[in-house]
C-alpha cells in the first residue's frame, strides 16, 4: 500500500498532537514540567514542523480553496476576539477596579481608612486565624494594601500553625490580629471583619503615644459612662478606637487640670464655673492646651470673660429652623440642621452632608475686624433660621422672626498663643449632638471627633470615619397596606385583562 505525502503530512500531525497533548496533561497534573514532559513537548514540536514540511503543497492548495478562505476568515476573527477578551482580563486582573454603587459607599474605604494606611511608615501585618479561607476578608485587604505597600495581610490555621498563633496571641478562632512592630493588637472581630475594626487596629499598632482627653465634671457635664441616650459612652468608646485614653477631671478636686491632659472637653454643664476655675482653663490654655466646650441654650458657664479674650460671643437665646430641612431626618424646628461648613480641617469633607443640633445656642466670632486669635465660623445654619431669648414649650406654632434671620453660627474654631505649641479651642452651642442618642446619625460624631484630632494636633487622624448602612425600610400605615393590595390585586390585573380584551377585539 502506497501512501502519498499528505497521508505521511497526517500522520505525523497526528503523532506530534498526541505527543503535545499528552505533554500538556502531565504538566497539568504535576504542577511542574519534570523530564518526560519535557521530552514529549520538544518531540512533538519538532515533529509537527515535520509534518509541516512533508505536507507543505498539499496546505498550500488547501488554503487556495474558496471555503477554505473562508473558514480560514472566521477563524482569524475568532481568535482576534478570543485575543481581545483574554487582553481584557489580563489588565483587568493586573489593573482591578471596582465600582461602589451604595449610597453610602459601604464597600469603599473611608477618608479615615486612606488617610491612615497611605501615611503608613512602617509594616503593618494583618492575620486572620481561622481554618477556611474568607472572601470578604481577602477582598477587604486588597482594598487596604492597594493604598500601601506596607500592608501585608493572610490567613493562618491555628491548628496547623500553632507557633504562629502563639507568636500573635491569638487565642480563639476568627481572631484578627493587626501587627507592627512589637505591637500586636487584637482588632476585636468576630467573623465578618469590617473597616471598623481593621482601621483603629492600625492606628493603635503604629502610634506610638497615647493622649489623654479629659472630661470636666461637677457641672452636671454629660458622663461618659453613661450609656442612656443622654450620656456619652459611645463617644468615649470611640475616643479609645482612636487611641486615646479618656478620664474625668474635676477642677476643684484636682487643683487644676493634669498635665498629661492633651484635650480637655466640657460637655454640656448645667452649673456655671466658678472663678478660680475660669482661671484654671485660662491657665491650661496659656501652656498651649486645647479645649473643647460643648455649651447647651439655657444655661449660663460663666465663661464669658474667657470666650470674649478669644473673641468667641456666646448667644443667650434658642436657634430654631423655619426651613423645613429638619423633615429630613424626622426633626422640628427645634432640631437646626447644619449644611454649610466653615473652611476648617475639622468639617473637611462634609460638604454634601449635614450634622444637627437638638436646641442649640448661637457661637460666633465677636469682632469680626480682630485678625487675632484666628477665629473660624464652622457651622452655619440657614437662611431660614433664627433666634429667641428662650424655649417656650406650650407653644405649638413658631413663627419665622426676620429680625433675627439667618445664617447662624453655631460653632468656632480657635487659634491662639501658648508655649511649647499653639493654643486651640471650639466652642459648640450644643451637648445633645455628641450623646449616644445622635452620635452615629450623620456626620455628628465625625464632628466631635475631627474637633478631638484637631485640637490634640493629631490632624492625620481627622477625617470621614468608616460607615454603617442606611435603614431603608418602609413603614406604612394600615390605610395604605390596604391600598396598596387594592392596586396589586384587582388594579393591575385589570388593565392587564382589559388591555388583552381590546386587542383581541382590534383583531378578530
């Protein structure tokens, strides 16, 4: 039997597949490309240039017919395309992005998160132990070691590593430890992990220094263990997520204000100050310290003296809103809503949201002619906004008084003189903002914070803490539960009925 040299060419071709296939199977299963592998993949290269060679007339008046050219046109088109997607997924696995379409951007990293972690200047490791791997921890460490080479982060099985478990203190499946340095912390999640917990972690294992923030008493000040609605345990929870440390003062008790005090905080007396303890605060100022006063309507510090030296005047009267923009969260015209922020690292980045003030008093700058201390307005309600001396609570209507119109400030900033470092203060006309019951709505407790960071010279700290989703449920009342199956039952199926009846009758 006499074979031609297409048949040989075939033949061959075969061979040299076989070989090529068999080659690329072995690699597959072993993981590495051993001898043999080898051996079959240069010999079945090599023997298909053979069959190339042997068989070259019989592919050239192949390629000359009219349907192979054709085919050869849809090949060519498929592999361009085939070409395009796999360009495509390459740059998409070596470039990601992702696409956040929450309103509230839950699954981007806060202003906060980026500002921390692209400041890093050192190695942070973070470790989950647990013996499954987790999507939603992976995914949330790209995002965090996209902003910085500094960031390392896997998942350790403490059974099988348990030296490794030892090394970090971990103790309990589902612990993520945040390490730098010789500083482990243990970020406190329990399976999903957040934002919230990963980022004060990192700012608690590269910090180096821990400050104090002080809260006065013996006014009536709000406690910071109190976890009511009025009280300010929250903010003190978060105060410490921060890294800072947190007492209570008393200033007649004490003899003064401690020296390792970075921030004292008044929040909301309902007693004034006595005179020596004015001089108390002057005193802790001149030594470049920084207070935050947090001061309700109704009531009176006594701290007129000192607030007028730093050209800050304290309103005796009651703000409330005539705009209607309270509605937005549920609130009445006594309830101001903020959405014009001053020029201030403290409200940096709060354009486009809002904070408010449960029955608030006027702060403002005194004499606005004065270049010194350096006073900033950072809080302007609206133009429909105003004043009166006090809060009658029997009245049902509050009329807009024009002579008492807005905008109005609500709160100041303060640079002033002291030694070693610039003396700072902020002045709120409100308490009730800051208390567990309104801490977490809005940007609120961003603004304590940020007044915090700003006044304890910690500004790396000042920014857009992590989010929590917005509860968008819909309450509805009985009357419209029932027209609302009225319109599901009998209204939709209706016209769906009559829409069929007509078009049957236009055509029949």
């Amino acid at each position: 039997m006499k074979l031609d040299r297409n048949e040989i060419a075939r033949f061959i071709a075969t061979i040299a597949i076989a070989m090529l296939i068999a080659s690329s199977i072995r690699y597959y299963i072993q993981g590495e490309l051993l001898t043999f592998s080898k051996i079959l993949l240069i010999g079945g290269g090599m023997l298909l240039l053979v069959a190339v060679v042997v068989g070259f007339q019989g592919l050239l008046r192949y390629f000359s017919k009219r349907s192979t050219k054709q085919g050869s046109n849809a090949l060519v088109i498929s592999l361009a395309v085939l070409a395009i997607i796999v360009v495509a997924n390459v740059i998409g696995y070596r470039h990601p992005k992702r696409i956040d379409l929450t309103a509230e951007k839950l699954y981007t990293l806060s202003d906060q998160s980026k500002q921390i972690v692209q400041n890093l200047k050192q190695d942070v490791t973070i470790v989950r132990f647990d013996k499954a791997p987790s999507p939603q921890f992976d995914d949330l460490m790209s995002e965090y070691k996209h902003l910085s080479p500094h960031i390392q982060a896997r998942t350790v099985d403490p059974n099988q590593k348990p030296e490794v478990a030892a090394e970090f203190g971990a103790k309990s499946l589902g612990d993520v430890i945040v390490a730098s340095g010789d500083k482990k912390i243990d970020s406190g999640a329990r399976g999903e992990v957040s934002e919230q917990d990963i980022t004060p972690a990192i700012i608690k294992a590269t910090t180096t220094k821990v400050k104090t923030v002080c809260f006065l008493t013996g006014h009536g000040e709000r406690s910071t263990t109190d976890s009511g609605g009025e009280g300010f345990s929250q903010i003190d929870d978060g105060l410490k997520k921060e890294n800072y440390t947190t007492k209570t003062v008393n200033l007649i008790t004490d003899g003064g204000i401690p020296s390792d005090c970075a921030v004292v905080v008044d929040a909301g007396p309902e007693q004034g100050f006595l005179p020596q303890e004015v001089s108390l605060i002057a005193k802790y100022l001149d030594g470049g310290g920084g207070v935050f006063l947090l001061l309700n309507a109704e009531t009176d510090p006594k701290l007129g003296d000192l607030l007028g030296s730093w050209n800050i005047a304290l309103g005796d009267n009651v703000v409330l809103d005539a705009s209607g923009m309270g509605q937005l969260i549920g609130a009445g015209p006594a309830i101001p809503v903020v959405v014009d922020f001053g020029d201030s690292p403290i409200t940096k980045g709060f354009q486009r949201s809002l904070t408010f003030f449960p029955l608030a008093r006027t702060v403002s700058i005194a004499d606005k002619n004065k270049t010194t201390p350096t006073v900033v307005e950072l809080l302007k309600t609206t133009a429909r906004s105003f004043t009166v001396p006090k809060l009658d609570k029997t009245t049902k209507e509050i009329s807009f008084n024009p002579a008492t119109a807005g905008p109005l400030s609500l709160g100041v900033s303060a640079n002033g003189p002291g030694e070693p470092r610039a003396s700072r203060m902020v002045v709120i006309g409100n308490a009730a903002f800051a208390e567990n019951a309104y801490a977490s709505k809005m940007r609120n407790g961003d603004l304590f914070y940020n007044a915090v960071d700003w006044l304890a010279a910690d500004e790396n700290l000042i920014s857009i803490r992590p989010k929590s989703q917005t509860n968008r449920s819909v309450n509805v009342t009985q009357s419209q539960t029932a027209l609302l199956k009225w319109v599901d039952i009998i209204f939709i199926p209706g016209i769906v009925i009559i829409s069929g009846i007509y078009i049957w009758w236009k055509r029949r």
